[in-house]
C-alpha cells in the first residue's frame, strides 16, 4: 500500500523551513482566524483543509467531511487529495512541499509510525496535549492505540491497521486445503508449496511478500513488546532468532521452494501487491485490513481470510503487528481548534460514517463496522468476501504493542532493507547481512544521539 522510504534530505530541508513554526508553537488551544478559543464560538465559518493521499474511491472522504459540516456550521472542511493514484509516499512528499512553502495546511495524516515520528522531529506537527486536557480525552482510555511520543501527543489514530492473510478460495479448494484458523509460518511455507503451480509467465505462486520492511521482519510481527527493527530508544531488533527466522523463512520461499515471488522480480517489475493478489499471481498475500474496504470493490474471486501465522505454535493466536493512519493539527494552521474538533470527530465517529476503514476506537463495534464496509462496496464484488471468515480473523486478532519509533528510524528503515535485498538476491550470507544493519542502525543511533 503504502511504505517506499522518503529521500531523507527533503525531510531536512523541510525541517529547516519549519525551525521557525514547529518551535514557536505554544502547549495550548490556539485561537480560530475569527478569534474565539473554540471552533463553536467562530462568528465566521472558517475553511480547514484534510490533506492526505487517498482518491475519493479509496477514501470516500466528500461524504465524510459533507457528514460533518452538516453538523459544524462554524466549519467548512475540505478535503484535499495529495496523490491522483492514491500513493502515501508521494501524498506525503507533496506535504512536506507544502509546509516548506507555507501553503495552508490545517488537518494532515501519514501512514506510518516511522513517517509520523520523522514529521514530529521536523517540526510539522501541533501538539494536542492541552486540547486533549481541555476536553478530558486520556488517549490510551480511548482508543486501542497509543502514539505518545516523548511524553507528547501530536496525532490520534485513524484508521486501525492489523494483519491477516488473503486466500483465493478457489485454489484452497482445488488444492484441497482447508482455511486456516490457527496456522504458524511453517505452516504457510507448507501451503505456499502446495498452491504454487506452472511454470514461466503462466506460473502461479502460492505466497507474495512485498518489498516494505513489515515482510522483512514476519517472525518479530508476532513479538508482543518489541515488534519492530529498532526499540523506542533507537537501539537495534535484529540480531535475534525472529529476524533470522524472517529472512531465512523468505529465502526458503522465494529461492529454494519457489513457492513465493522472487524479490528481484518484485522489484524489478514494480509489482503492485494489490494487482498481483486480484490477478490470481499469487493465492495468498499477508497485508492489513485495509484491504478488506477495497475488496469490496475489486474482488474477483472468492477470498478467505485466515490469522497472521504465529513464529511458535505456542505464541497468542492471531497475534499481529499493528498500525495506524495518524491525523493531526498542521503547526502552522491558522485554525488549529477547529483543525483539532475535526480530528477528534474522525477519529472517533467520523470513521465510522467513513464506512470504508476499521476504527481504533475503543468504543466502536466491531460487527458494525464490517457491515458498514461491505455495504459501501459494490454488490458484484461483495458477494466474493466471505463474512464468516473475515469476522472470525477480525475477533481472534490481537495487537503487539505500538513502537513509534525515534525521528530518525526512517534511515535505520533505510539501511535494514538494503541489507535484506542483498541476502535476498544471493550476494551475501545472513550472517553478514544482521551484522552489517546492525552496525549501520546502531551508527545512526549514535550519531542522531549527539
């Protein structure tokens, strides 16, 4: 969906351009242009911008904001599409432009833990403690997730990311195997060999992992505290058995069993997750939820749902790497309470008269929430999902802890993947491979330490 690495140094020159705007910003509310404290004291209804990188098709976002000013007189919302093919990195990237250049910017959103923490560290983001005080909200009370960072919050959780894994239904048939409900890697490696079939252009394989970091680190997806490359403190993740067992599990797949796409052919090819799942390429994908809303409108064949395998067979079943989109208040709005009161709207109801996205929202039901989805698809394509089994995943899931990572883990991000492609491509052995990102990420620790 969503995860290619930023070039780091637009994010520094954004940094540089914001010095100004992310420092001066003061803890409080601020005052609207019509200057009130609140947006429902405004004598003058004022315009605040929702910029990120979904279409209309893939966010329904004009019904979204139409819900609110229906109800917000004071406030007229718009929403702004930052990419015309739905890319979170290029949306992101044409953000920074935009707080470089000082152009409005009121409510804005990135995709990933990594992408907002950097964006923090540049100064791009209003705090929200004191609005948050104001309105007696202790964030990790209400919603599932926790993105603190450094004792501070700059955004709450849009929509809710956890994992599963996609099966075409009619190859689990033909191959006589049934929907997992409780399943390890091996496990999967075991089906993938078993769906795989053909050969050449015509082949079909039985896995797909993409190019992101989430499919260079599938065994550590399954750890509770420490999900990610690097802990919270900036300090490396990867010299470790899951790690090991990640890459060695994509190795085996993709270059002895060839039961899963290659990663040169991934790369090489520009694959689009997406296509290569709908064009029956492969007959299992490991992605987020996310996927679910767009099924609704583009499923061509009957799809199952099963739990993101488990590391050990004595892990917590359904155990998932968890994510989130991340909405806050630009630091240089000028309508920043009223950028807030929508914020606070999405995150909580908004999403849920979105219909196209599962919320981190404790109080929001889970049932509902499928229903709204798939009714908001299209009837045609609808009828390919199989409720039963999407729910029963749904219920079963359960979240690792949320890592936001320090400003800089982008570049650890970087550094990892780089190490990977080379493991994966036959150029160099595991073991050279976590001993050199290990010794690149604990570098870049060190020197963002000075």
């Amino acid at each position: 969906m969503k995860k290619s690495l930023l070039v780091l140094s637009g994010v520094l020159a954004i940094s540089a351009a914001l010095a100004g705007c992310g420092s001066k910003s003061e803890d409080k509310p601020a005052e609207t242009s019509g200057g009130a404290a609140t947006s429902s004291t405004t004598k003058a209804p004022v315009t605040i911008k929702v910029q990120a990188w979904y279409t209309e098709a893939q966010g329904n976002w004009n019904k979204t904001v139409e819900a609110y000013n229906a109800t917000h007189p004071n406030v007229k919302v718009v929403y702004e599409s930052m990419s015309e093919k739905g890319d979170s990195q290029e949306g992101m990237k044409k953000l920074d432009l935009l707080a470089a250049s000082g152009e409005q910017m009121d409510v804005v959103m990135y995709s990933s833990a990594s992408d907002f923490a950097q964006r923090v560290g540049a100064g791009i983001l209003e705090p929200l403690d004191a609005y948050l005080k104001k309105d007696n909200i202790v964030v990790k009370d209400e919603y599932k997730l926790d993105p603190v960072v450094n004792g501070k919050y700059y955004a709450l959780p849009g929509k809710m990311i956890e994992w599963f894994v996609l099966l075409n239904k009619d190859k689990l048939d033909a191959a006589k195997l049934p929907v997992p409900t409780e399943w390890t890697w091996n496990d999967y490696a075991e089906y993938a060999k078993k769906l795989t079939s053909g050969e050449g252009a015509a082949k079909q394989y039985g896995s797909y992992f993409h190019n992101w970091k989430d499919y260079a680190l599938l065994g550590l997806n399954n750890n509770m505290d420490n999900p990610y490359l690097v802990k919270s403190d900036g300090t490396e993740n990867i010299d470790n058995p899951q790690v090991r067992f990640s890459l060695n599990l994509r190795n085996q797949l993709e270059n002895v069993d060839k039961s899963s796409v290659p990663y040169f052919e991934v790369v090489s090819q520009k694959m689009a997750y997406r296509d290569v799942f709908y064009a029956g390429k492969t007959a299992m994908l490991a992605t987020g939820n996310w996927m679910v809303g767009e099924l609704a409108q583009n499923a061509k064949f009957n799809t199952v749902f099963a739990p993101y395998p488990k590391y050990d067979a004595k892990d917590t079943n359904g155990l998932t790497e968890v994510g989130a989109d991340f909405m806050g208040v630009a630091a240089n709005s000028k309508n920043k309470q009223a950028a807030y009161d929508f914020v606070k709207w999405y995150t909580t109801e908004g999403i849920q008269t979105q219909g196209l996205f599962f919320s981190g929202w404790k109080k929001a039901d889970i049932n509902k929430n499928v229903d709204a989805i798939l009714a908001s698809g299209k009837p045609d394509q609808v009828k390919f999902i199989d409720k039963t089994s999407l729910l029963s995943t749904l219920k079963v899931n359960k979240s690792t802890k949320l890592v936001v990572p320090p400003t800089y883990a982008l570049q650890q991000e970087k550094e990892y993947l780089t190490q990977v492609e080379l493991f994966l491509t036959g150029k160099q052995d595991l073991e050279k491979t976590i001993s050199t990102a290990k010794a690149k990420i604990e570098d870049i620790r060190k020197s963002n330490a000075k």
